[in-house]
C-alpha cells in the first residue's frame, strides 16, 4: 500500500496560496471559495489520473526491441548478456518464440553461494570472506530453465498501465513480458516505464 | 461527533479574493442600464395602466446577472427560470392559501428553491419573487398569473438582454458561460 501511495501525484499537494493566486489570475468574481476549488482540483486530478492510467496500455510504454535468452542458454552466457546491456532482468522464451519464464537478479542470488543468500552484497561478503570459493560455483553447469521464475507473469499489449503497476506492487517484480495472444514475446514493460508513461513528453523544468 | 459538530462552525476556508477597479466599474454601468430601462418602461410608460415592470427581486438578479457573471447561479437558464416559475409559485400559493398569509408566504419560497433546484435552475433571487407574489399587497394580488408574465418574465429578459449587451464589451468578461 505504502509503495502505491508514493506513486500518486494526487499526493503532491497543490497549496491553499497558489489557488488564491490563481483565482485571482482569472479576472472577475468568482462564486466559489478556496477551499471548494482546491477540492474540485483534487477530484479532477484523480479523474485525469484514473482515466490514464486505464487508457495507456502496455504496448505505448513497453520496450519492443527485447532482449530474451532460450531455455538452454547457459547461465554464464545469460549473466554476460545481462550485464552487457545493463538489464536487471530478461525474459527466457522456449524455441518459437513462446514466454517460458523471467530470470532476475534475484534468481540468480538466490541459488548462489549456499546459505540462502539473497542479495548482491550477501554475495560479495561471502565472496570476500573467501571460504567457500566462488559463489556463483553451484550453478556454474546450470542453463535460464533451471533457475528462471515460470511459471511467467506475462500481459498482453492491450493491458492498461494500472494493471501492470499492480502487477508489480502485488508480485513484488520490476519486470513483466509483453506477449501476443499466443503467448508468445513481443515487448517488456518495466517499472520505471510505467513511471515514465505518460510523462514522457513533458517539457523539462524551468529553472 | 458533537465536536466535529461546532468546529464546522468556524470555517475552513478564506474569502476569495477582491476583484479590481474595472470589474467594479463594469458591475456598476451594467446594473444602472439594466435597472434604468425596467424603472424606465415601469414609471414612464406602464405608470396608471395597473402594470408595472419592475419587482424588488430585480435588484437582487443585477447583483448577479451584472456583479457576479460567471456564477451558474447568474446565467439566462437560472434567471429567466428561476423568476419565472418561481412566480407561478408564488401566485399558485397566494391563491390556494391567502387565509393563512404566513403560510402562503413561507410555502411560496420554500417549494420555489425546491422546484429551482430540481430543474437546474437555480436563481437566488427567485425566492424574492415567489415572496413578493403572497406579501405584495393588492397591486401584485390584482394581475393573478399575469405577474409570471408582467412584469417577472419581460422584466427579466429586459435585463438579459442589458446583460449580453453590456458584458460583452469588456476583454475580461464574457457572458454567457451557457444558455441551457
């Protein structure tokens, strides 16, 4: 819930002074106080805000030119593509295409060095501390079907923004496959794409 | 709950904001023409016919029609609505309960804020209208539901007419912001 609320802009707050300010831009008498107009705003900002997150769908956010990895890959082959274009995450698709599953940072964390490590600095501490060699050794043979999440959460083009957002809050995942109705991957949407969405093409701040 | 109860009592909000000199001016020519022409035809040519075009509700419409032109409460629908069948009311009253004149009178605005309300046509002013239909002595008694007509619903488009004429001159003002 907590994460949701830090996503409303409706909570940036708009002060009692800048209405006063603004009915006073408009010339002439207004028969409305205030406080009426700062709660007419409000209502008509969530109004903005739930028609678009409803209208805007997977497919205007989501990065089409994806990169996946197949079934078989190599986990070494899949870390080095990860790292290589500086994704946290990639889709893992079977032969023809069709969504199998997502492998993470985390999936990876979690199946390496021994006792139930889950983080990039868990590993790095056990890596220094040097005892157990290479953590990444117990999954050194291991291929993308062996430690990807699946079976996939995955959402068609036509998914409006506010499903994905829950998808992820709900899921506790930053990442989700776009895929046709065959199920097989045409796109990813993440989450800083839902964030930047329908802000895309504002202009910048004045200084 | 008791509580919550009295501390509405002290507001939650400040008065907006004053408008500047030429708003002021603009009211005031608006309502002097649209007034002038009612007291005008009322005095000069309707004078010993037993008419009049004029009600006390009118000065009440100028303030909004001329003072506050963007108000929902100021636009043709509610002014023109609003007297109109706040007349009918009024008389409506009159006539079935004049025995009883408090009640006419109180039943007369209570029914016509009523009726405004339920057909969007809201227009303060109306209740003065459905008053003066029970309270205005044997000269209003006397027209019947001629009053609805003479002087409510031509003195009021008189007025209208006033309105678009004069609101419409200034850059900063437009009137109206809809008819229906």
């Amino acid at each position: 819930m907590a994460d949701q609320k830090a996503y409303n802009p409706v909570d940036i707050e708009i002060s009692d002074d800048d209405i006063y300010e603004a009915m006073k831009d408009i010339r002439g008498y207004l028969d409305i106080t205030p406080a009426d107009v700062k709660e007419l705003y409000g209502l008509a900002y969530r109004h903005a805000y739930e028609r678009i997150a409803c209208s805007i769908k997977a497919r205007d956010v989501m990065t089409a030119q994806v990169i996946s990895v197949k079934k078989t890959t190599p986990l070494k082959d899949v870390a080095r593509i990860m790292a290589e274009y500086g994704i946290s995450g990639v889709p893992v698709v079977d032969e023809d295409g069709t969504v199998a599953g997502v492998i993470s940072e985390k999936d990876f964390f979690s199946r390496m060095g021994g006792k139930g490590t889950k983080s990039f600095m868990s590993l790095l501490a056990a890596c220094m501390e040097g005892k157990e060699g290479c953590p990444a050794d117990p999954i050194r043979a291991e291929t993308a079907a062996d430690i990807m999440s699946s079976p996939p959460l995955a959402v068609e083009a036509h998914a409006p923004l506010r499903d994905i957002g829950n998808i992820f809050s709900e899921n506790h995942i930053n990442r989700v496959p776009v895929v046709d109705e065959t199920g097989r991957l045409i796109g990813i949407v993440s989450r800083t794409d839902v964030l930047r969405g329908p802000l895309l093409k504002e202009r910048p701040c004045s200084p | 709950m008791i509580r919550n109860y009295f501390t509405k009592m002290k507001g939650a909000s400040k008065s907006p904001p004053p408008v500047g000199i030429s708003e002021i001016l603009w009211s005031w020519i608006g309502a002097f023409l649209g007034i002038s022409t009612v007291a005008l035809i009322s005095y000069r040519v309707l004078e010993g016919k037993g008419l009049t075009m004029i009600i006390g509700s009118f000065g009440a419409s100028a303030v909004l029609i001329y003072g506050a032109v963007k108000s929902p409460l100021a636009q043709p629908r509610n002014l023109l609505g609003g007297h109109v069948l706040s007349a009918l009311i009024g008389v409506t009253s009159y006539q079935i309960l004049h025995s009883h004149i408090w009640l006419a009178a109180a039943v007369a605005v209570a029914t016509s804020i009523a009726c405004m309300h339920g057909t969007k046509t809201l227009h303060p002013p109306g209740g003065a209208t459905a008053l003066i239909a029970v309270i205005g002595g044997k000269s209003v008694h006397s027209l019947g539901y001629l009053y609805a007509i003479i002087p409510t619903a031509v003195g009021a488009s008189i007025m209208l007419a006033i309105a678009l004429l004069v609101n419409n001159i200034p850059k900063t003002r437009r009137y109206p912001e809809f008819w229906l």
